[in-house]
C-alpha cells in the first residue's frame, strides 16, 4: 500500500494532515475512518475518492492539542488489521462448526 502526504495550501501543520492512498478505496476508507474516529484525541476525520477513475482515496486527520496525525494514522491501521484478524478467526471457526454438524449430502 503506497501512501503519500499532500501538501497543505496554508503551509499546515502535524496535526491536521492528508494522506493519499493509492489504489485503495472506500472499503479501507470507511473502517479506518470508523476506528481513527473513536479515538479522543482526534477531532475531525473523513476521506474521500475524488473521482471513481482515479484509484486514490484521500483520507484527512486533524488531531487536538498540536499531536501529530501521523500517530492517529499508524495506529488506526494496527487496530484495523486487529479487527480484521478477529473476524476471520471468528469466521473460521464458525464455518468449521458449521460444516461438521451439517453434513453434505452426494
């Protein structure tokens, strides 16, 4: 996943940042807007894919009290990739339960 920092108009800070994502999308836009939002120390976070043809997403972080948003960032994907393994373990081990109380019949 290459992700890249635009440049802010007004000379910006490390507190409020956008980060360019390529080829990604609202699947990973949408659970890592959810997450990085819950976080207190974070006041605004929102993305967006400028246009349907062009495969980037757009995802801005703006922090309270001056913390940089690279951390909001770093942190909201580990806990994405946490969410995303327990799901798959859980979907795991439902399936195999499944399965061998519902037998294919041939």
């Amino acid at each position: 996943m290459l992700v890249s920092q635009l440049a802010d108009k007004d000379g910006g800070s490390e507190s409020a940042t956008t980060f360019v994502f390529d080829n990604e999308g609202h699947t990973l836009g949408n659970g890592l807007r959810f997450i990085i939002s819950s976080y207190p120390d974070v006041e605004f976070c929102g993305y967006t894919v400028p246009h349907p043809a062009e495969a980037k997403m757009h995802f801005r972080i703006q922090m309270r009290e001056g913390k940089p948003a690279i951390e909001a960032l770093k942190k909201g994907l580990q806990d994405l990739s946490k969410v995303c393994d327990y799901t798959l373990e859980i979907f795991d081990t439902e399936y195999k339960q499944y399965v061998e109380t519902h037998p294919v019949d041939t």
